[in-house]
C-alpha cells in the first residue's frame, strides 16, 4: 500500500498536472473495491496518474474509514460489495468518518433504487459498473469537474419503493444485518445463536428488532426482502 507520508513532492506534481488539464485537484484517493481492473479503468477515465496523485487501495470499509485525511480534495471509492454485512449502511459510516471528502459509490449493477438512496444519503456520485461506456465516462467527467449528482425526486414505483427498502436496512446493526444474511441462508434460531456465540433469547430480540425496523410481521417478509436487496 502506499503511505501518503511516501509520496512528498509526487502529491504537489499530481496537483500541477491535474491543474493544467482544468480537473478538480484530487491530493488523495482512496479505493474500497472489488476488482482491481475496475480501478484501474476509473483511474484511467478520471485522468489520474498513480505517478502523480497518491492511490490508496483498501482490504474493506474498516481500513477505508481511517485510511486518509477527511479533506474536499480526498476521493473516497466505495463498492458495497468490499463491506462485508454494512450494505447500505456503509454510506453513514463513511460520512460520520468523512464531513469533507467526496464520495463515489460504486454499483456493481444499474440499481436505481440504491442510487437514488445513496445520493440522498451522502453520495456525491453514484457510478454503474453496468452502464455503457458513454455514461461511464460523462460520469467521470462530472468527478473530474467536482459537480455532484443529485438523487432524482420520484414518488411512488419501484425506483422508490427500492430506495426506501435500502433507507430501512441502512438502520440496521452489523449483527442484525448478519443474522438477517442467516435468515435468508434459512439457518434457524438456534444454528444462528451458535455461529454468533449468542443465546437463542438474544438472537429472538434481535430479529423482533430486524422485523421492527424493516416494517415486518413475519420473519418471512423480512427473508423476501433480504433476496431482493442483499
């Protein structure tokens, strides 16, 4: 990995060079994804030069959240996927670590629903691995820019419907999320207990508390909506 205190004067050529082609001077990224050949690709439309500009790539959320100074020229890539049970939580988590950094979350699927969540919830972009190559690059374009997208107003259908599921998982725990990934991989009560070293009593409470948050009456419900959105 590469420690920021290494770069010294590389960071203030990065800043000159990026300068020079009209970009938002980016001192720091920061990456949490999945797939290495994915960054690269982002880097590369970005106009960012690891040469240049300090590349920090993290094992998960947990080494991302203390990984860079929370500043307006650090860039924060996040893919879901490399949070293990935080989901849509993450995005919270990023942003009570980060007040001032900017925030690019990483989809590896056109969900609609999570973007809309996601840039009401402190995304400044939301960027589809899926999306054809015209739009991956305007993307990139309004990073390069610094202009932040903006969750589109939709009342009603399933762009909201999705986006309010995500907004409700998001206020899930980290055991309540792994015990409602148990849930969906049909472990029973007890067979959850152990993996967890928790009593059955405490696994009980936190699923009434997983059926509460999500507006469920059946642990059933709470399966169906775990397919649909984990």
């Amino acid at each position: 990995m590469l420690l920021l205190e290494d770069v010294g004067g590389e960071v203030r050529r990065g800043m000159t060079h990026q300068a020079e082609q009209g970009m938002v001077t980016y001192r720091t990224l920061v990456f949490a994804e999945t797939h290495p050949i994915f960054t690269e690709c982002l880097l590369n439309m970005l106009g960012i030069k690891r040469e240049y500009t300090p590349v920090l790539e993290c094992a998960g959320l947990d080494q991302l959240l203390s990984a860079a100074p929370d500043r307006e020229d650090t860039l924060l890539v996040l893919n879901l996927s490399a949070t293990a049970s935080r989901g849509s939580a993450a995005i919270a988590d990023v942003r009570k670590a980060y007040k001032h950094a900017r925030l690019v979350l990483i989809c590896d699927e056109n969900d609609k629903g999570l973007a809309h969540f996601a840039l009401g919830h402190g995304a400044d972009w939301v960027i589809s691995k899926t999306a054809p190559i015209a739009e991956l690059r305007a993307a990139a374009a309004r990073v390069q820019a610094g202009l932040a997208d903006e969750a589109p107003v939709v009342e009603g259908g399933e762009i909201y419907e999705r986006s309010d599921l995500y907004s409700k998982l998001a206020n899930l725990t980290p055991k309540q999320m792994t015990i409602l990934q148990y849930l969906r991989d049909g472990l029973l009560n007890k067979q959850i207990a152990y993996e967890l070293g928790l009593t059955e009593a405490t696994v009980k409470h936190h699923i009434s508390l997983i059926l509460k948050k999500l507006n469920c009456y059946r642990r059933t419900q709470a399966v169906a909506i775990a397919n649909r959105m984990m």
